[in-house]
C-alpha cells in the first residue's frame, strides 16, 4: 500500500525525504499540504496515530508561527483546539507528515523513516 506523504515543495526538509522515499523505491501519494491543507478531523487521527503530542505537528520554525504568536494560542489549547488551528493553514504544519494509516511520522530523520517504512 502506498504511503501518504503531505509536503510542500518548496520546503528542504520535504525533499531530502522524497528523495529518502524514492532511493527506498517506496510507493507513496504526495499532497501539497498548503493546497490541500488536512482537516481538522484528517488531523485530529494523524495526532492520535502518531503518538505524539499534538504540539509536535506545528512548524514552529515557520514564519506565521511567530507571526500569528501561536505559542502563546496553543500554550493551554486542548487537542481539538490545536487541530483546529492545524488545519487553518498548511503553512502552520510540521512536514513532512507521512503515514500509511496507521502509523505516522512527522519531519524527516533518517534513521525514524528507515524504522518506520522499511
């Protein structure tokens, strides 16, 4: 089954890992995550299969994290709530997310793809 892997193109990060996907002649569909930004809900079930706290998904080295001063928005915000803002903006989301339903990774470190996908 092809993996799903939500990036934005113009990002570094994104391509080291398509390119990792691609040495790995591994499947995978791409989104453009600022075109077809996930859901709320779509986010919501990334979160809870990724393990991770929620807060892991924001990018927050993005310039519309400082801009829209969302450390402090999200700093008591529930799960739900952050989904929410997730979801506002692809610009707002840590990528690349890859998952192939149920499992999840967030960014791109080598060695977490190799366990994860190989």
């Amino acid at each position: 089954m092809a993996l799903t892997f939500y990036w934005y193109p113009n990002c570094g990060t994104c391509k080291k890992a398509k390119k990792w996907l691609e040495d790995n002649q591994i499947e995978y569909r791409a989104i453009h995550i600022v075109e077809e930004t996930p859901t709320k809900e779509e986010l919501l079930n990334l979160i809870e299969k990724s393990e991770l706290p929620a807060k892991k998904f924001f990018n927050t080295s993005g310039k519309k994290y400082r801009e829209l001063n969302i450390k402090e928005k999200i700093k008591d915000a529930s799960k739900e709530e952050m989904a929410e803002i997730l979801s506002s903006d692809g610009m707002l989301i840590k990528r690349p997310i890859v998952t192939d339903g149920n499992k999840v990774t967030v960014g791109f470190k080598e060695d977490i793809f190799t366990e994860k996908w190989l």
